[in-house]
C-alpha cells in the first residue's frame, strides 16, 4: 500500500511538472510553476500538497496569504519544493519566489476551500393564474447550508397534458437562501413534477421529484378593491376580480382591532362584485382588503388596504365630570372634564356647553359662548347645592348630560366617614394607593381618585372614578422626579362627600439640583425676614420635605434655621449687631441640594428713628426760639425752673433770719443796705425793718406793715398791702449763707425780678413799660400757670431783703391750678 501511495505521489509530480513545463514554454516570464495535489478547489478539512518548480537555478522559498508570510518548505530535488497544508479551514494563497539571473514574476496559486453541495429540500410551487388561457409556476426550495463556493441551481419541470409530455430546466436565482424560478404553463396542462438540481466545483445533488395537480396549486390573482361608501353603521365595498373566482372574502378593522372577516356570500358572474359590510360603529377609520379563491387550490394575496370613515352620530355617552374647589373666598369654581374617545364620541366633537342650575333659583348660569373643543375645564359661578351640566356636540347632536354638585352637603341621613387607614406605595414608575372600604356605605356610593403635581391642581388635575367594592388604585400617570398630591373622595349619588387627603408622592427621587431663589433680605432692627420662591419644578428631584437657612457671621460660626417646606417667608429674630453671609438649601428624601448664591446682612446699633426724632425735636426748638425772643418770659421760667429744683435750695431755718424770728415773735426785721440811689458793691450796716403780723381780716388775706429804721427817702411812708393766703417764700440771696442780708416776698401776681433796694416807687419806669408789653404779647403761652400764680401777682418791696437761705414751698403753686 505504501509503494501505491508513493508512485502516485510520483506520477502526480511528474505530471505536474510536464504541465508547468508547457506552461513555462508558452509563458517564459514567470520565474516558477506552482500547483496543488488536489487542484485549486479543496473541500474544508482535508490536506494537500503545494508544489513549486523554478525555471532557472536559485535558491526558492514559499509563502502564504497576503501579506506573504514565509513558509518551511520541504525540498523535492534541485528545481523544485513543496509544502504540506493540513486541514485547511478557509481560503488560501500561496506564491513562490527565487532570484533568476533574468527579472521574472514570481509565481502564486489561489486555493479555495468548501463544501460539496447538500441536496435540495423544502420544494414548494404556487401556479398563479393570471386569464384563464395561462399561468406562471413559481417554485422556491431549500438549498441548505452554505457551500463557501460557487454553486449553480437548476429548477426542472416535466409537464404533463392531455396530448403530450414535456421537460424543461431553468437556472433559478443566486444568492439567497431560498432560490427560486418560474415557468409558464397552459391551462391544458394537468399534471406536473418538479425537481432541484445543485452543484459546485466538488460535486452536485439532486432534489426528491415532486408531484402536483395543477388544480392544487392554481392562486388566482389579486383583487383590486374601490373607495367604499361607508354611512354611520354600514359601508359598501366593491371589489373588481381578473379572473372569475368561486370564493371572495373581505376582511376590516380599526387601528385598534384585529381584522374581522364578512361573510361569504358567494361570488356572482359579474367581475365587479359587491359587498354590504354591516355592524360597523360611527366615526370610526376602517382598513378593508380582499382576496378570492377557486373552488379548489390556493386563495389569492390580499389586495392593498383601502381606508374609510364611517359617519358620525350623535355622542353615546355622558362626560366624566370632576370639579376643583377653589380659594373660600373665591366667586367661581372649575370644572373639569375628560375627552370621549372615538368610540363614546362618535363624532369630531365641536364644543363643549356648561349650565349651572339652583333648585331655589332655576337656571343660574349658562355659558354665554360656545366653549372650545380643545378646552377639558371651565369656571362657572360659586353656588350652594348647585348642579353644573356638561354637554359634548358633535355635528348629529349633544351627548347625554354630566351632572355633578359643585358644593356637596352632608345630610345627616347620608353622613358618612372618610375613607380610612389609607397607604400610599410608590415604585420607579407607579403609585398604589390603598384604603379600607365602609361596610356599611350605601349602595350607590362611589369612589374618586384625584391626583395633580403639588401647587398645580387647576393646571393638571387628574381623576378616576371607581366603584363602591374598590378599596386600591394604581395610578401610573406620574412623571418621576415630580411631587404629586391628592385624595380619595366617597360619593353617595353626588350629593354627599367626604375625603382622605395624601401628600409627598413622588416615584423616582433624588437631591435637588438648585437652591431656592432668595429675595434681598428685610432688616429691622435685630431681625431679618427672608422671602424666596420655589425652586424650578424640573429641578426638585421630587418632594421638598425642608428648606434650611444658614447665617455665618464675620469670624465663621454658621448656624442652620430648618423651615418646613410649605413656608416661602420667615423672620429671624435676636440677632447681634454684626455683617452676615446668607444663603438656603432645599431637601428631599434623598438630600439636601445646593446652596443658592449667598447675600449679605448688615445688624446695626438700634437706633432711634430720624423721624422720631425730628417729632420730638421739632417743638422743643421752637419753644426755646420763643422763650429766647422774651426777657420776662426767660425770667419766670428761671423762678419756675428754681421752684422745681428743691433739692438745691437750703433749708430757710438754718437761717439768721429765721432764728431772729423765733426769738421776737410776730415781728421780723428786715436788713436794708444804706443807699443813695443803687446797690453799692459793698453793703453797710442792714437796715432793720419791723414786720408786723396784724390780725387775719379774713381767710384769704394778710396785711403786712413794713416799717423801715432807716429811711433812705423822707417821703416814704409805712405800706400796708394785702395778698392772697399763701405760704410761698421765695429767696434772692445776693450772698452765702453766713451773710446777713436777706430778702423776702410773698405772693405777687406781677412777673417777678429783682428788687431794687429804692423800693417799687423807684422802679425804672422802661422797664415797667416794656414788662407790660410781653405780658400781652405772651398771655397765651402762660395759660398753663395758675390763676393764682405767684409769677403774675403784684410784689412791692419797701427796701433790699437779705436771707443767707430761705426754704421753697411750692406745693400751693398746683394747688391754686
């Protein structure tokens, strides 16, 4: 066996070298000769021999693919090498190279690597009867698994008629998995058997013959259908036939349906066949299609869709009506509704009308124009135990009427509890709200659902109505990173209600992505009162369960007020005066998000207010103005102002005066200084005056007699004058308290100076004058002084008084007021 298997191997080289060798003659350029023991086609798997032999004498080397990469060659004898390939797996390229004595190509070999061809399978032919002389038969088949080679099909067919026998082949399709080919056949032919011929460089195959009765295989062509002519309820399909068929089916639907066969009626002799297409709802899009079959073999493809619209009627139900409460205070509410769809609606609605009716008042409000139809709200008038009724129109008539009280009573008869024990369970993407249902409710009760985004529940309300066996919702109309709120509502026929509210929904969450926005602070005092707006609702991250605010001052001590979420303003109280930093955070569940930008606040020294201030000033200056335009008036203020300072003034008994008084009784002398016409700086010897204190001629009055030692005028003569009671003793001392002269006056209704040692007679009579003149221009502005004031009485002195202190008693001075 192996001497068989090396002479082969022997006559294969020989072989191969005659042949290169004529190559070699006819084409002298190339520098070598290379082929393979299996040829240029190998099946995958299997191994071979490369050879390569050299025109001329050199040193050869082998190489594979692209780029050459060099092989270990084996050597055969002088001019010629080879290589051993072992079970190669794709498609190879081998090339041998040498440097000849002349420039020569070198030389190269393409092998390709594949599978024998695998035998047709799956052999399936349809005969389209295009008039009733002919048709086409159209075949497909299964080739198999992919060869990696050049294979080539051939689709054979043996007709069979009634007076004669025919075969024919045709090259089928290339390319594809399921090739295919065709061929026309007469009517006349009755019988027919196909088969599949495949083959490549390594082999071929041939499929299992099959056999078909024309009649089996016969598919009619397409129908062509017309536009129908649809009313509300029916519509009419005509449908035009190119070959006559014994069965026609027509099938229709909506967007939403699946399709729905008519019943077959049977197939007339006419082409053009009509269709009645019955229990079709109003003002809806239907799709129809046709197809048609012979009375044996296959039905025809369906024709292309054809689209109609079926007629409106008027709205078969009522709206689903809900309501929004608004502010207590508020003259309006709003109504709320949602859009039939096409079913219910049977029409383009047109508008919307809204009424509102009092059973003590008849109709209350009626819509003064037609609402839109785009509108799904409306705000009718506030009215106690009113109904609103809402009315859809289309072009054939209004809907059924949606009523719903807009303000609900609890009669006591139909009183009833919230909804109780409510959860709220929120995933990534829904909202499960469960309660415990009222055994005890009444039959015609019911349940609503609302839900809006927190702070937009005119803007987006949402409801869903649902039975009175209903204890648990699941509502998945929620956008993540939104906080939503709500509540459940217990109907009893619409006129009474009562609800459980729910807050801080939300399903995706996380931290928000701003602050919120802070006002420019209010300072008074030492507090300041912060004013922000709500953070974007996109930028939330969901529920805001607080917002903090931070004050730092000056040397970096911060301290955090938390607010609750539902707060937009609050007031920071006792603060020390200094400059600080402020900004807020917002928080969810998830954390607490940045700072918005920070702004500065400045607590100052209280102090008083420049307008108070002005207030309070104001007359003041314009008292002392006035006091300062008037010498008497300064003057009485000063004795006024002496009288209420009683603690710098001595006390009078300690005086010489008062203690000569006790020693004589009911007589007082009175030192006057001896003088021509004025008071000498220096005084001489006093003057001794007796006093007298005559018997009270009445209660009110008291006569003094004043009896000078010395007189310094012959003329003058004792003066007996009569005052009011009164216990005012006013000092002018003109020395110490060890001095020795004195001066006395009782009460005086004249404006009081000093007392000129001539006596009243000599007073200067300018001065009297001028007194005289600011007495009545300031009459007003004394008014506040006691009718019987010592400052406006008349005072005589008959000599200069000296008392090192006398006592001040003015306590008569308010008692005479």
């Amino acid at each position: 066996m192996a001497t068989m298997s090396q002479t082969w191997t022997i006559f294969t080289v020989v072989t191969g070298l005659a042949v290169q060798l004529c190559i070699g003659e006819k084409y002298p350029e190339k520098s070598c000769a290379i082929w393979s023991s299996r040829g240029p086609v190998v099946q995958r798997g299997t191994s071979f021999t490369v050879y390569c032999t050299f025109n001329c004498k050199c040193k050869g080397s082998m190489y594979s693919d692209h780029p050459p990469t060099l092989q270990s060659h084996n050597i055969f004898n002088s001019t010629t090498i080879y290589l051993n390939v072992a079970n190669i797996t794709k498609n190879r390229t081998y090339s041998c190279r040498c440097k000849c004595p002349s420039a020569l190509d070198p030389c190269g070999l393409d092998i390709s690597a594949g599978y024998l061809p695998e035998r047709p399978t799956n052999i399936s032919c349809i005969y389209k009867v295009k008039d009733n002389e002919s048709g086409v038969l159209s075949c497909t088949w299964n080739r198999g698994r992919d060869t990696f080679l050049t294979d080539s099909t051939k689709l054979c067919v043996r007709t069979v008629s009634k007076s004669h026998e025919r075969k024919e082949c045709n090259v089928s399709s290339r390319g594809t998995d399921f090739p295919s080919a065709s061929f026309t056949v007469t009517s006349s032919v009755q019988l027919i058997s196909v088969w599949v011929l495949a083959q490549n460089p390594l082999g071929s195959q041939v499929s299992i013959p099959i056999n078909y009765t024309l009649s089996d295989i016969a598919m009619p062509s397409t129908p062509a259908l017309g536009q129908p002519e649809c009313s509300s309820r029916e519509c009419i399909v005509k449908v035009e036939l190119p070959v006559k068929a014994q069965h026609l089916e027509i099938q229709y639907r909506t967007d939403a349906q699946t399709w729905t066969s008519s019943p077959d009626s049977g197939v007339q002799m006419s082409s053009v066949q009509v269709r009645f297409i019955s229990s079709l709802e109003p003002y809806m899009l239907y799709h129809f299609r046709a197809r048609c079959k012979f009375s044996s073999g296959l039905w025809s493809q369906w024709s292309a869709n054809i689209l109609s619209w079926t007629q409106e009627e008027a709205p078969a139900k009522e709206l689903d009506v809900w309501y929004a409460e608004l502010a207590s205070d508020s003259k309006s509410q709003r109504v709320y509704w949602k859009e039939l769809n096409n079913a219910t609606a049977r029409g383009k609605i047109i508008e919307y009308n809204v009424s509102v009716y009092s059973q003590n008042s008849g109709l209350v409000f009626v819509n003064p124009e037609p609402i839109s139809a785009d509108a799904r709200d409306y705000p009718v008038p506030f009215c106690t135990d009113c109904e609103v009724t809402v009315w859809a129109r289309n072009s054939k008539g209004l809907s059924p009427p949606a009523r719903i009280k807009t303000h609900h009573t609890k009669a006591k008869s139909m009183q009833f509890e919230p909804p109780q024990d409510m959860q709220v369970t929120a995933d990534n993407h829904s909202v499960t709200i469960s309660w415990r249902k009222h055994d005890t409710a009444p039959l015609h009760s019911a349940y609503v659902l609302e839900w809006y985004p927190e702070g937009h529940k005119l803007e987006e309300l949402r409801w869903v109505r649902l039975g009175r066996k209903n204890n648990h919702a699941v509502v998945t109309d929620i956008k993540p990173f939104e906080c939503y709120e709500g509540a459940v509502y217990v109907l009893n026929n619409e006129s009474s209600v009562s609800r459980t509210r729910f807050t801080g929904v939300s399903t995706l969450e996380s931290a928000p992505e701003d602050g919120p926005s802070v006002q420019e602070p209010v300072v008074e005092g030492n507090k300041v009162q912060v004013t922000w707006t709500e953070i974007p609702r996109g930028q939330r991250g969901g529920c805001v369960t607080k917002y903090t605010i931070y004050l730092e001052n000056e040397s970096g001590q911060q301290k955090a007020h938390p607010i609750p979420a539902s707060e937009r303003m609050h007031t920071i109280k006792d603060l020390s005066p200094a400059s600080y930093s402020l900004w807020m955070t917002a928080s969810t569940a998830k954390g607490e998000g940045p700072a918005c930008q920070k702004v500065k606040v400045f607590i100052q020294q209280t102090q008083l207010s420049p307008l108070l201030v002005c207030a309070v000033a104001a007359p003041i200056v314009l008292f002392l103005v006035c006091v300062s335009q008037s010498s008497a008036l300064k003057q009485r203020l000063w004795v006024y102002f002496q009288c209420v300072m009683l603690d710098d003034v001595p006390d009078p008994a300690n005086s010489k005066w008062a203690q000569q008084c006790t020693q004589e009784k009911g007589k007082m002398n009175l030192q006057l200084p001896q003088s021509n016409s004025s008071v000498t700086e220096e005084e001489e010897e006093p003057i001794l005056v007796d006093v007298e204190e005559l018997p009270k001629q009445s209660s009110d009055t008291i006569t003094l007699t004043l009896s000078p030692q010395t007189s310094r005028s012959p003329e003058l003569e004792p003066a007996t004058l009569a005052y009011p009671l009164t216990t005012y003793i006013k000092s002018f001392s003109h020395d110490s308290e060890s001095s020795d002269h004195t001066q006395t006056s009782l009460d005086t209704n004249t404006t009081f100076g000093y007392i000129s040692s001539h006596g009243p007679e000599n007073m200067d009579e300018e001065y009297q004058e001028e007194e005289e003149e600011e007495e009545e221009e300031f009459v007003e502005m004394l008014d506040f002084f006691p009718s019987h004031n010592v400052f406006i009485e008349p005072l005589e002195f008959g000599g200069k008084l000296t008392l090192n202190a006398v006592k001040i008693d003015c306590s008569d001075i308010f008692q005479n007021s």
